[in-house]
C-alpha cells in the first residue's frame, strides 16, 4: 500500500482523534488528511509531478507531518533534511536531486536562500511558514493548505520511489537513499508487528522527522490510528519527560547518546515514566553498562534494543525479555525479512566468526540516487541465490541461535601496532568506569604505532583523571587497546542525527 | 538588567545558532526552540557560554525553557544566579 493511503484509511476509522500533538496545537486525523490535500493540490498547481523530489527543511512540527503525506499525495518524492544542515550541505542535495519545491521553516529558510544563490540552475518553488527577506516569491504555507480541490493521479503505484534521504558516507559526498512506498509499507508493517503497536499508542518523537528512525515513527503511528508528540529536540530532557508524563505517552524512541543525557540527570523520577510500555535505541549500539542502569531505573519499561540503517529502515531487533540475558546483542532479523553474517565473497560465516552483516528483504532500498557506483557496492547477490542483499559495511558476529552482536563499521578499525582494534570495544570498558557519560575513541597518527587510540570523553565529575581512565583501562583491555592519550570534553561530535560521530572526532569531515 | 548582557547573548545566538545570520529580527521574547533557533547541542553549548562567558554554575534542573528559551529569560537567569 501506498504511505498516504494510511493516512485516508487512519483517517476513516479515527477522524475526530488526535494525530499529532505539537505544543499547545493538537492537529487531528481529519486535519491532518485535509490539509495534506491542500497542499498537495498547491504542489500539483505549481507543476510538481509524479516522481518530483521535493525537499523537506523542516524541523519537528505539524507542519512537516502534512508535508510528507501532501508531496506522496501529489506523487511526488520528499527529500528530508535535517534542519541544522548548513548550505554547503544542502546545496549539494539540491544539485544532486534537483527538486521542484523547497518547503522550510523558519530556522532554514536562510540556508535556502544561500543553498539556491550556489545553484542558479535550480528553479524550485519554494513553501515557507514565515516569510523571510531573502525569499520574497516564497508561498505562505498556511495559504497553499486552503488550495483545492484535490484529485489523486490513478496512475502511483506502489512501486512509485517515496523518499530519498540523504546519508553520510563514510567517504566523500552525502548518498540519496531512494526508497519505495512498498518499501517502507513493508518496514513499518514489521516494526509495528514487533512492537505491538495499536491506536491506543502515544509516541514520543523528539528524534528528527528528517532521518529516518525518526520519520518512521510518524508513519508506525499514523498507520495504525496512535498519537503522535512532535518534539523539537531532547534539549531540555527535564521538560520533555514532564511531557511524555502529561501526554500519556507508551512508547519512547531514543538514541543512546538520548539515554546518556538521561542518566546523567541527578534526580530522575521513576514515576513519569508510569504510563511508558517500551522504550527503543537504536542508531548506534548501547552501551551495555548503560543498558543495565536503564534497566535498574526502570524495571517495568520494555527496552528494545535494535539496529537500522537508512537503507533498509531498521534491520534486527531484540526481544525485551532477552535484554538481560544477552544486553550486547541487537537481536534477530525483524519480521518478514532475513539476516546473514558473511565473509567478503557473500557467503555465510560461523557463529562466532565476525563478518559483515547483510539483510534481505521487502525493506531494502532501491540504491542510492543517481549513484550507480555506491548502489552497486551496496546491493549485491547472494552468490548462491542470486537474492539481492544490502551489505551494511557493518561488522558483526552471530551465535548459535542467530542473535547478532555489533562488531564495529567495518571502516572504523583502527590499526595501532599491527594490531587490529575496534573503537567501540574499548569505549565499551570505558563506559564501565564510573563518571564516564559519553565516550569516544579514536585513532590519531602516530610515528611508529601507524595509528595511537586516542579517548574523548565527557565526564560528569571534575575529579576524573586521565590516571583514572588509563588505571581502568590498562586493567579491562589487553596492552594495546589501552589509549594513549585521554582528552577530557564539554560535549563529543555528533552527526546531524544525533549519533556520537568517531569520524567528527577525528576530524574526518565536518558535521553533515 | 543591563544592555551588555542582551548584547552579548544575542551576539552569541546569531553567531551560533543563526550562523551570522542577522538579517532576522531577534526580539528578546522570540522562543529559541519553537523558532529553531537552538537543538540539543545548541542547549549544551549556550550552557557552556552561560558557566564560562559568566562565570556561573548550571545545574540539570536549571536546564530548562523558563530560564534559557528566549534572550530575556536567560538574562533575567544570569541576573538570578549572579544574586543567589
């Protein structure tokens, strides 16, 4: 089924109720399909096709919500991209998808201007929700939703692309990954299966609507007829957990560097989370130390520790009741689709063996746009099936019964000595060591190791040392895992995203 | 409160989190979040600027939009703390 048909079959059964909550304004399934039609019938008026991208520069809002169902309605493509984008950034998506429509607001409407001033050739219409100088032939956005009437173009079809959204490489320019509305028809359908999600949901989405963990739980919540809290950011986590208390909210999609923040408050109070029913990280692998202490904190809440990447939505997930008994693994393939753990020719390894992961199914990207190279490194065949695989570029290992456990990316190795080390075994002891809240490892040139581990870490007392950290250290890891030098930080890299970045920390690129 | 203090928060704002970009006009009571003027990180940051820029502590429960969400909260905060 196509994305916005949710929203008309949501929309059927649940009109009056409360789709998304934003602030003070609570927008309902009723609102939320008619002004998504108004605006859809503007875009289509204003020359956007069936197949048009249209680029979304827009942070957490109602607004952005209408958006994404008015462009799949008008047929077209929308492009999210996170609002902290700088224009560099964005002037590269634009001339690499040269979109139709622009819609922005209020924070990025300046970016546009300088994103579209490097790109004469690009001729966009551009949707604001506040006018700004610098574009005076903007569309008011409230004005373009009172357009109509709507009619729908018989011709989409599920196999239309949905999305293209745009991810770091781990080298070079940023990739479009175009997904299809089967595609993520088939993704959030197995997310929902896995979670138990119904209409009696609130979700809690402080995670942007532009990458793609955060974009799933608008579509998770309006398929199956939920409400929806947009939040701006998890800036003020004190406000945001008074809020998931108010609202009622059951489910809580996180991040880790999100949980961090979280148990680094002094004083948490368990009973706001007394409504919560699960709790779920992904985008980069929990620290098992922090799982534990989750766990402690919040006995009764389900944490679903999971693994996703862009191109196929989200890939493996842990049963809840298996965290205890296996906190390091992210779990089993979701529902309807399948994992292996392979060497570098495709063919699958044996439990305990690390290799790369790859996953198959009704939820993987149709490639990068407009990249033929980088698609075909990253859909591959099965050279015994002839299935095509995503290759995640991401290093793990299998057990017996086939829960998978986080290795490393396969480009974050660090040779140091001659010796192999995967950064994140090494954060991992030092997330043991009491003070440490976020930790990053990195290698740093080095005359004659080739590559020295460097420590970042961002400690919640002035009286943790750099003895403490490498006293610690010296005694969790073999000699050569122990950093050679330990940087105390106010705060470490992130991505755009939100996920700790060792590519940031070392100053491989600049933020996306 | 004084001007200077205005000033220099506002300074800060546009070179972080506006980029420069003083094109816009930034009253004092303008919310910083519901205007996405500032995200998580942008938080951390005006809170490293508040303790070194001022000299103040910030506790967790100090983190709040009462006190950081527009330019005249968060000097009518400098103003309470450098009081207390």
């Amino acid at each position: 089924m196509r994305i916005e048909n949710h929203l008309r079959r949501s929309c059927l059964l649940h009109a009056g109720k409360t789709a998304i909550v934003d602030g003070a304004r609570r927008v309902s399934y009723a609102e939320l399909s008619d002004a998504s039609d108004g605006l859809a019938a503007w875009l289509a008026e204003n020359g956007v096709c069936r197949g048009d991208r249209v680029v979304v520069f827009a942070g957490n809002g109602w607004q952005t919500a209408v958006v994404f169902y008015a462009v799949w309605k008008a047929g077209a493509v929308a492009c999210p991209v996170n609002p902290s984008t700088r224009a560099k950034r964005l002037a590269f998506i634009i001339a690499d998808c040269l979109p139709a429509a622009i819609v922005a607001d209020a924070r990025g409407a300046a970016t546009v201007a300088d994103a579209l001033a490097a790109n004469p050739q690009a001729r966009p219409a551009v949707i604001l929700t506040r006018p700004h100088p610098r574009l005076p032939e903007a569309a008011d956005f409230a004005q373009c939703l009172e357009t109509g009437p709507f009619s729908t173009d018989p011709a989409l079809c599920d196999s239309d692309l949905a999305t293209i959204i745009y991810t770091s490489g781990s080298t070079g320019d940023p990739k479009g990954v175009m997904m299809g509305h089967d595609n993520i028809d088939a993704a959030t359908a197995s997310i929902i299966s896995y979670l138990g999600n119904g209409e009696n949901d609130v979700i809690l989405d402080v995670l942007p609507l532009s990458f793609g963990y955060g974009l799933t739980q608008l579509l998770t919540s309006v398929r199956v007829g939920a409400t929806l809290v947009l939040e701006k950011s998890f800036a003020y986590p004190a406000a945001v957990l008074q809020r998931m208390h108010e609202e009622g909210v059951t489910g809580f999609p996180m991040v880790p560097s999100m949980i961090a923040l979280l148990l680094r408050m002094e004083a948490l109070d368990p009973a706001l989370f007394a409504g919560l029913r699960y709790i779920t990280s992904a985008a980069a692998p929990l620290p098992v130390a922090h799982i534990r202490r989750l766990r402690a904190l919040l006995p009764d809440v389900q944490l679903y520790s999971m693994y996703g990447q862009t191109e196929c939505v989200r890939a493996t997930w842990l049963p809840p009741d298996d965290i205890d008994l296996r906190p390091a693994s992210t779990g089993i393939a979701i529902p309807g689709t399948a994992i292996q753990v392979v060497d570098e020719a495709g063919h699958e390894v044996a439990p305990g063996t690390v290799g790369e992961l790859v996953v198959s199914g009704p939820h993987i990207m149709r490639g990068y746009w407009n990249n033929a190279v980088a698609t075909e490194e990253a859909l591959r065949p099965d050279p015994l099936t002839g299935t095509r695989r995503l290759h995640t570029g991401d290093l793990f290992f299998a057990d017996g019964d086939g829960h998978v456990t986080f290795v490393s990316r396969k480009d974050d190795i660090i040779k140091t000595g001659g010796f192999k080390v995967a950064p994140r075994e090494v954060e991992s002891a030092l997330y043991d060591l009491e003070g440490v809240v976020e930790a990053l490892v990195v290698g740093m040139p080095d005359p004659v190791l080739g590559e020295a581990l460097k420590a970042m870490i961002v400690a919640s007392a002035d009286t943790l040392t750099a003895e403490d950290v490498l006293r610690h250290c010296a005694r969790m890891l073999n000699d050569f895992m122990v950093p050679r030098q330990v940087e105390f930080c106010q705060a470490l890299p992130k991505t755009g995203s939100g996920k700790l970045s060792r590519r940031l920390a070392s100053g491989g690129g600049t933020t996306p | 409160m004084s001007d200077a203090v205005q000033m220099k928060i506002r300074d800060f704002i546009i070179e972080n989190f506006l980029f420069g970009d003083d094109s816009q006009p930034l009253p004092g009571d303008l919310s910083l979040m519901e205007n996405d003027l500032v995200d998580s990180t942008g938080i951390l940051e005006l809170v490293s600027f508040l303790e070194e820029g001022f000299g103040l502590k910030v506790a967790d429960a100090d983190i709040v939009p009462a006190n950081l969400d527009s330019i005249d909260r968060i000097a009518a905060f400098i103003e309470r703390k450098k009081a207390a």
